[in-house]
C-alpha cells in the first residue's frame, strides 16, 4: 500500500520541481539572452569582455550555452522551428555551414551601428546580406623551441630540415584547422592546391612526431619537448610563453593560415533586439581589445589599441598586420573536406 | 494489474526508460543515418563504401589487433596479479590498499592518464631517458605514434577491469576442490590446469570481454598516443562526426564496428560456455 501512495506524490513532487526549474527562464523572459560560446578561457574571455560590459549597461542577465562550435552547430539545427539560443559564436568554416543550413539572421547596421567600424572583410556576406561577423582573428603559425633552435625559423619548409626529424607537429583533419591548413600548405609550398595528393606524399615523407586532434594536445607537445618546431595557434603558443616555458611564435614569409571567432544572430531568436545589441557591444573597441589582451585574437574592428606587450603576440606576429594572414575561401574547403580527409587517412595516417 | 508484479515494474520504469533514451534511441539514429543517403532516401551505399574498400579492411584489422593484443596482455599479467591478490595476500589491510591502488587510477580522467603515458613514453619521457643514461640504447625508441604505445596504454587503462573479474572468480573458488584434487594425487600444476583455471574460466571470459570491448572502442588513448600516424576505427569516425560531418558514413562505420566487436564476444561467450559445461 505504501509504495501506491507515495510513488504518485513523489513524480507528482519531481514534476513540479522539474517544472519549476524549466518555468524559470520564462518568467524572467525579458532579463536574458542565451548566448552560445566557447568553454574554458575563450568563454571566461567572452563572457568577461563582452557579456559583462552588456549586463552592466542593459541589466539583462546573459546565459551561457557553452560548447564548440559543431556542437553549436547541431543543436540550432535541432532547434530550427524553435531556436532557444539568441547569439551564437562560431568559428570559421562552421559558419558558412551554419548559414548554408538556414539557422542565421542577417546582421542589419541600423541596429548594429559598430558593424561600421569592422574591416571589410570581417564582415561575411551571401548575397547583399551579412550573416556573420568577425570578432577576432587567431592564427596558425610557426612555433619552436627555443632551446632547440636558435636561429627562428623563416619558412614552412623549413618542417622538413634533417633536424628537426621526429619532433614536428601538425593539426590532424580532426582537428577544425587541419584540412585547412593543407591547402594553405600546399600554397605556401608552391603546389596546385586543385590536388593535395603531391603534398599528402611529401607529409608522409617527412617524420612528425604528431598530428594534433586538439589545440591542447599540440601545447602538451611543446610543453613536454615532444615536439620542437610545428604549427600551433597564436592563442595556444603564446599561452605557453606567459608560462615561461622556451618557445617561439613566428608568421613566416609565406605567412600564415588564420581563421576567426564569430559572432551570429540566430534566425528567429527569442530576444532579437536584446541580441543585436548584445552583437553591437561586442564590436566596441572596448572589448576587441579586452578579447585581445585575454586571448591575443587579432581585432576585426578598426583602430583598436593594445598595450605594446600584446601586440606582438596577435595572430600576424610582430611585424605583421592583418594582410600576411591567409585566410582561405571556406567554401572551397568544406566541399572538399570529405575527400581530402579521406586521402589524408590513406596516405598519411597509416 | 497483479499487486507482486507492479513493485518491481515500477522499479523497472525508471531503468527502462533510461535506457531508451540514453541508449537505444540514439542508437536508433546512428542506424537510420547508417541506412540512408543524404537525400534521406533508404541506401546500402555507406556499407558498400566501408566494406568493399581494403583501406576500411586494413584499419579493421589494426583496429581489432590491438584490442586482442590488450587483451591478451592484460590476461597475461591480470591472473597473477588477481591470483596475488586473492592467494598470496595473507594481511587483510594490505589486500585492501592493493584494491584501491587498482582502481584509484581509475578515478582520473582517461585524458590524463594517456597524457602521462606521453610524458613517459616520448623522445625525452622518463623511460628513452633511463635507457639513453643506462648506455642500452644510442638514440630514443619511438614509442609513441606505435602500436606498442597504445598497447602499453591501454593495458594500463584496462588492466584493473581483469583483475577484479578474475579476482572475484578466485576468490569464490570452493578450497575443497584444490583438496580433493591434491588429495587424489594431483600435482599443484595439474590442479590449476584441471580444476582451478575451468572453474575461474566464467570470470576470464568476462573479464576478457569487458577488456576486449573497452579496447576496440577506445578512442581517447588510441587518439593520443598515436600521435595522429595510426588509425583505429573509433577515429575514422569520430573524424567524420566531428569534422567532416558525414552521418551517414560515421553511422555505417560505427555499425559495422558494433557489429564486428559482437561477433567477437558472441564467439568468446560460447568458448566460455562449451569449456563451462565440460
């Protein structure tokens, strides 16, 4: 008998509990914003710089929905008839997927008056509509041990001197900045970039120590002297050398391949107004160059100033600007990326 | 309703639909994408695709030999070490911190674990140094990006799953049996290869099966301690999932992975029941 009167109380208990958790964003409906963002120090970074600043001068509170950007990805999609997410970052490359996928709202400049002060070509376009916009470029560059190499390095080619055999890393097509980065190698290389098989042979010739699903299995590479000369993020490597530890970032001659974090509007967010002003106080000079100093990415918006120290750790190096960054047709890539990576698996992951 | 009955459905409800949800289901939609082409129109061609090509054959077959070799190798050092354990033990504290000295690691992130099997395994991890200072060797051993360092890797992340089921068929091991059989005039040798390893023989096969199907679907410690230079499935298809963002391929490899590791315990089941009733 005891279990047929408490079993009903206890679900019709859990419901109401369960309700009331659920009930709660509804009520205060008007006072969030969900906001999808990248977890560990790129979100801590986000919410410090822009989501803070927003609450303080809107007092709507900004929920986070933390997770990469393909879990981003997947769950607008699921969410398509009814979106619970109202601003979302992405990288590079799962943009233009998610804009092919129908999830964004175009970006109007009468309600984002600071997408005025964004470079040309941070503002991403299909057809006369802006679907997304940059907040910040990072980039892949030439990273070394310093102890190990004293001369720095000028080229990519120089991943295949005799020295350095055994102990070069590399992003593997798991990683977002793999399959990229073989076309920009290709390029940097000479070769025709319509066939990546010639470069494929040649990475299969030269003796890595690694290739790298995640930017902190190429850190702990560097960290642990596994490898001493590879392609590593601005952000990752620069993170290595405020911990005092013997590395080198440079962008070579041939510069380097660089993507960016971007900021969307989801189509038929649930606070628009409240997202595009939230979008709005991203591109601030304020917070490009708080997201600069935090995460070394390279402003989008036009005539930020960062302390000299920061400078020179921004994704196009020390002497460099957003020119020497390359910054490849995503378009082109993502139709490809299938293939390539399936040939990568054939002739170099064996 | 019967009144017995409903007790234990309503305990089993919540269990049930746990299961579903988090298991069936999702399997469900791995097997649909499996089944279907992006038109979403009914298709055999992933499997095709996966089956007919001698590079997927190739990655099967490397796949699978480093999870017998696991195997194999955490049974190789799993029954002495639980025959230690549950024979040779005579202090009960001891048994006790030996226990948690086997599963505390287990309490760390698999991440971590592989990450220091990179520190000890690399060109200048603790192990190359020793042997370089030692005079053995005149240049590093690679390790890691081998199969020898998965297989030392996930030996170690799997072990402890042997141990205890090996362990706890030992340990409920009837003495009276090695009696009767040493008072019948068989030597300890006989008496172990007769009597003591047929009867642990359901805890070997369960811990072989546990270890088999752990290391086959491994991905975290293949991932790290190949360095990207050997490919397992369960990289093919997170590749295609976290990438490449082919469904349905990811979905007809991961099938066929499934199906291929229930093949195998299908067959170490029956191994383990024919030899159980003998």
């Amino acid at each position: 008998m005891k279990i047929r009167t408490t079993l009903p109380f206890k679900t019709a208990f859990l419901a109401t509990a369960i309700g009331g958790v659920c009930a709660q964003p509804t009520m205060a409906d008007d006072k969030t914003l969900t906001v999808a963002l990248y977890g560990g120090n790129w979100g801590d970074a986000f919410i410090g710089c822009v989501a803070q600043p927003f609450t303080q001068a809107t007092g709507i509170k900004v929920v986070p929905e933390i997770g990469t950007s393909t879990t981003t990805l997947a769950k607008l999609q699921q969410q398509k008839a009814k979106p619970g997410i109202d601003v979302a970052w992405m990288d590079g490359g799962i943009s233009e997927l998610a804009q092919q996928a129908g999830v964004l709202d175009s970006l109007d400049a009468t309600a984002i008056p600071h997408l005025a002060d964004v470079v040309p070509q941070g503002l991403y376009r299909s057809g006369d509509s802006v679907f997304a916009v940059s907040s910040g470029y990072y980039s892949l560059g030439l990273t070394y041990n310093t102890h190990e190499i004293s001369q720095p390095p000028t080229s990519w080619n120089d991943l295949w001197k005799p020295a350095y055999a055994g102990a070069v890393t590399l992003p593997s097509p798991a990683n977002s900045a793999g399959v990229p980065f073989l076309f920009f190698l290709a390029q940097a290389r000479g070769l025709d970039t319509a066939d990546l098989s010639p470069l494929l042979e040649q990475l299969a010739e030269l003796d890595t120590s690694s290739y790298y699903d995640s930017s902190g299995a190429a850190s702990n590479a560097f960290q642990s002297g596994e490898a001493i000369i590879g392609a590593h993020f601005n952000v990752g490597a620069w993170d290595l050398v405020d911990k005092g530890l013997p590395i080198g970032f440079v962008v070579p001659k041939e510069g380097a391949w660089a993507t960016d974090a971007r900021l969307h509007l989801i189509k038929g967010a649930p606070h628009k107004a409240a997202a595009q002003r939230f979008i709005d106080t991203a591109l601030t000079r304020e917070a490009s160059a708080c997201l600069a100093e935090k995460l070394y990415l390279g402003p989008a918006v036009k005539n930020v100033q960062v302390p000299p120290a920061v400078a020179t750790k921004l994704p196009w190096g020390e002497r460099g600007s957003l020119a020497d960054l390359r910054m490849l047709d995503w378009n082109t890539i993502n139709a490809r990326r299938a293939a390539v990576t399936d040939d990568w698996n054939r002739k170099v992951a064996r | 309703m019967n009144r017995g009955l409903r007790m234990p459905l309503a305990m089993l409800a919540a269990p049930l639909a746990f299961f579903v949800a988090f298991f069936l289901a999702p399997l469900a939609v791995v097997i649909l994408a499996s089944l279907s082409d992006t038109a979403n129109a009914w298709t055999l061609e992933q499997y095709v695709r996966v089956l007919a090509d001698r590079y997927h054959w190739e990655v099967i077959l490397v796949t699978f030999r480093i999870a017998c070799l696991t195997t194999l190798v955490s049974l190789l050092l799993g029954y002495p070490l639980a025959w230690y354990l549950t024979r040779m033990v005579r202090w009960r504290a001891w048994r006790r911190v030996c226990v948690i000295l086997l599963v505390v690691p287990m309490f760390t992130s698999n991440i971590v674990r592989s990450f220091g099997w990179m520190v000890l395994l690399g060109r200048k991890g603790l192990l190359n140094q020793t042997l370089l200072d030692g005079g053995l060797i005149d240049r590093p051993l690679r390790l890691l990006g081998t199969e020898t360092g998965i297989l030392i890797g996930m030996v170690y992340v799997l072990l402890p799953f042997m141990v205890l089921a090996i362990g706890n068929a030992l340990s409920r091991l009837d003495a009276s049996h090695e009696l009767a059989s040493a008072d019948l005039g068989a030597p300890p040798r006989a008496t172990f290869f007769h009597v003591i390893l047929p009867l642990t023989l359901p805890g070997v096969i369960s811990g072989c099966i546990m270890v088999f199907t752990l290391a086959v679907s491994a991905y975290v410690t293949p991932a790290l301690l190949s360095g990207g230079r050997i490919s397992v499935l369960s990289m093919l298809i997170f590749q295609q999932y976290s990438s490449v963002f082919d469904f349905h391929y990811g979905g007809a490899l991961s099938v066929v992975l499934l199906i291929f590791t229930l093949v195998m315990v299908g067959f170490a089941g029956r191994i383990g029941r024919t030899r159980g009733d003998a």
